[in-house]
C-alpha cells in the first residue's frame, strides 16, 4: 500500500476537519457549488466520484464477466442481505431508538421523520463509492461491476414498495431523474470512458500497458476520495455545528446498521466460503448507501428542513470513516477466506 492508503484514516480526518472549517470560513462557495446540480445530484461530486471510480473502471475485464455466472455466491448473499433484512432492520433501529431509548432527549414529534429518514437509507445500497471500497480491498472488479448493476436493477423495481410498505404510505414519488441521473454519472459513464482507456492501453502495450497505466493513476482515486468528504462535510459544517447531539443520536442506530450489516455478509461470505475478492465487496456494498437517492426522496416527501431529511445527510457523514474502518478490517482478515 502506498503512503496515501496506509494512512487513509488519517487524511480523511483531516479532510472533515478542513471540510467543516472551510464551510464556515467560506460559506459562499460551498453554497455556490451545492447549486451546482440537478435533480439533487451534485456535479461537483460527481466529478470527484469520477476521479474515484474511472481507474478502476479500467481494470473491467468484459471478457471475463462471462464467468461471473460461476461463482454465484456473493451475488446472492448481496442480494437477500440489501432487499430482504437490511431495510428492515434499519427501520427497527430506529423504531428502538427513538420511540424508546432516545425519546426523552428529542423534542415531540421529531422521531417519526427520523425514522423515516432512515427507513430511506437502508432502502437504498450503494451505487458508486463501493467501487473504491471493492478497489481499497483489491476486490474483483468484474464481480463488483455485476453485483452494482443487479442492485441497481433490483433498486429500479424494489425501492419504493419497501419504503411504502415500511413507512405506511402508499404514495411514494421516487425521483426518476435522481436514480437514474446517479446510475449515469456515477456508473455508466465512468466505465464507458474506462472501457475506452482500456482498449486504447492494450492496443498499445497489452494487459503490461493496463496494469502500469492504473499503477501510475491509483492516486487520483485516493485524492478524489479526500476531496470528496472535504466537499460533504463543507455542505454540511453549518448543521453539523448546530445539531451537534441530534446529529450524535441519529449516529447511533446508522453505527449499529452498519456494522451489523457488514458483520453478517461477511459472516455468510466466510461461512460460505466466498473467495475474498468477493466477500469484501459483496459485504460492502450492503454497508454503505446511495444517499443521494435518500436524500432526494426525503427533501421530496417531509421538505428541506424536515428529521427525515437530516437523518438521510447524517448517514452521509457517517458513511466514510465506518467504510474506512471496515476496509481495514476486510484487509487484516484476508488470510481467514479462500484466494479463489
């Protein structure tokens, strides 16, 4: 690992800390920027979630996707823990914490947007930062381009009647130009633009050409991860400093989701014996959200200023530095999973 990824937790410390200064020092920009998007997706971020996500997108091998098909495993195990225990556990989180164990700390009324608020985040696995967990964890790129692509599938279809049926509404309105914004930014045109550099890189040099190619670019990934959370947490500085302890309290049960989550597809990953390539992706992909998608659906149901909408940006805020920690993590138990 080189110095940026050896001391990812330390950078990205000192990203939220610069973040959050910047966001009070310079608000102007950071809200100037915010305005730069469309249908609650940011093209500031989506620029430095290409700067993410395009060298691994080099390392697609389309001939090998064949055999995806072989090793079903991961696929399933994502696809029951994100669809059939993962919404469902978030919403019962929350249930727990703020009907019960935090209501004396909130004000009354504020626990059902909470909920709700999360009830959107486990709804929604993630799109694109999986790419630099899979890559952080030297995941099969193949795998991971399939299983990102079925979830995102199964998320067209199965999204809004697990939040109706979850928050007990039957009206749910998805943002169609936000799903499928996000899957186009952040998914289709980064591997169309890796698929190009690929196939010019072969014609040049062949699979020697591609590995020192992504060798020598393997830093903007990390850069753009770092520039990333400095830019959330300067949209956010205002609310982070403002709410301090609500923002804690809806931690809690996000902390508790996550870990969890990961804890049993990686468990079934392990028990199963998924090689570890695609253990830790399948595993992550679960563990982190497509805020995006749950933010917009919040603003759109409950308003700006609503519990459901600081809930979905608060799992924003928690997401990096838990992905980081389980990253690490994946990497110290590789020994434990099969190497194919």
């Amino acid at each position: 690992m080189g110095l940026f990824e050896r001391y990812l937790s330390i950078w990205v410390s000192l990203a939220i800390a610069i973040g959050i200064g910047l966001g009070q020092i310079v608000p102007g920009a950071f809200e100037a920027l915010a305005r730069f998007g469309y249908a609650n997706v940011n093209f500031a971020v989506a620029l430095l979630i290409w700067a993410m996500v395009w060298p691994m997108m080099i390392g697609v091998d389309f001939s090998a996707m064949r055999r995806v098909g072989e090793k079903p495993k991961g696929l399933i195990i994502t696809l029951v823990v994100n669809w059939l225990i993962k919404p469902f556990t978030m919403a019962a989180l929350g249930v727990l914490f703020f009907r019960h164990v935090f209501a004396p700390f909130i004000p009354p009324g504020d626990a059902e947007g909470y909920i709700a608020g999360l009830i959107l985040l486990g709804a929604a696995p993630c799109t694109a930062m999986v790419f630099v967990w899979s890559h952080l964890t030297r995941g099969d790129p193949n795998y991971t381009l399939v299983q990102v692509s079925v979830n995102d599938a199964v998320m067209v279809l199965a999204f809004a009647p697990i939040v109706a049926f979850l928050l007990g509404v039957t009206d749910i309105a998805v943002p169609w130009e936000t799903l499928l914004l996000s899957v186009a930014l952040y998914v289709v045109v980064p591997l169309m633009a890796g698929i190009l550099a690929r196939n010019a890189l072969k014609k040049r040099g062949g699979e020697e050409s591609v590995t020192a190619f992504t060798r020598r670019i393997k830093p903007l990934s990390v850069i753009g991860l770092l520039a990333t959370v400095t830019l959330l947490f300067g949209f956010q500085s205002e609310t982070i400093l403002a709410k301090p302890i609500i923002i804690a309290l809806i931690a809690v049960p996000i902390l508790i989701q996550s870990y969890g989550i990961f804890a049993l597809a990686y468990a079934a990953a392990w028990a199963w014996k998924v090689p570890h390539k695609v253990a830790a992706p399948c595993a992550m992909i679960g563990t982190s959200n497509f805020f995006e998608l749950a933010v917009a659906v919040a603003i759109s149901l409950f308003g700006l200023n609503s519990g459901a909408a600081l809930a979905t940006v608060v799992g924003v805020l928690v997401e990096v530095p838990v992905m980081l920690s389980l990253v690490a993590f994946a990497n110290r138990t590789r020994n434990a999973f099969p190497e194919t």
